[in-house]
C-alpha cells in the first residue's frame, strides 16, 4: 500500500475546487498558489478518505456546506496574509 496514493485529506480537494471557482490561479504565480494552499490547508481539520465517492455518498449535506465555508474562510485568511506580506516585500 502507498499511503499516499490511497489516502488523501477530502479538504485538500474542496480547497482546489473553490481555488478554481474563485479564479486565483490566474491571479497568483505557482509558488505564490503553492504557499496559499500551505496556509490554508493548516487551519483546516484533516478529513481522510479512500475515495471521493463515499464522501459524495455518505457525508450530509449540511455538513458538505459546512466545510465549503470553512475552507472559504481559510482562502480568504490565506489572501489577506498574501497582501500583507507583499506590502512588505514592495
């Protein structure tokens, strides 16, 4: 088994579909887009799963909406502390 390849946080792929939605991939450079997904992804629980299609099976939807908007809070968190350390860069 590869833990890797059979095992992933459901987050990380409710952040990278809202990251998509909200456009700021083509906002940001990779690596600007890698640190985001970093901070995001630290303040939100961890939430493993095998296969997508159980959580899409299995999980309420009040709970579905629930971590949408937890990861949407941590997006903006994570576009604030980006601005914040640009000002400082320039």
């Amino acid at each position: 088994m590869k833990l890797h390849d059979d095992v992933h946080n459901y987050y990380e792929k409710i952040m990278l579909d809202l990251l998509i939605e909200r456009g700021l991939s083509a906002q940001y450079s990779d690596e600007i887009m890698a640190d985001f997904c970093c901070t995001i992804l630290n303040q939100l629980p961890a939430r493993y799963i095998r296969y997508d299609v159980d959580m899409a099976f299995y999980l309420p939807q009040h709970e579905r909406i629930q971590m949408e908007q937890r990861v949407n809070i941590a997006i903006d968190v994570a576009i604030s502390q980006v601005a914040k350390k640009r000002k400082t860069v320039e």
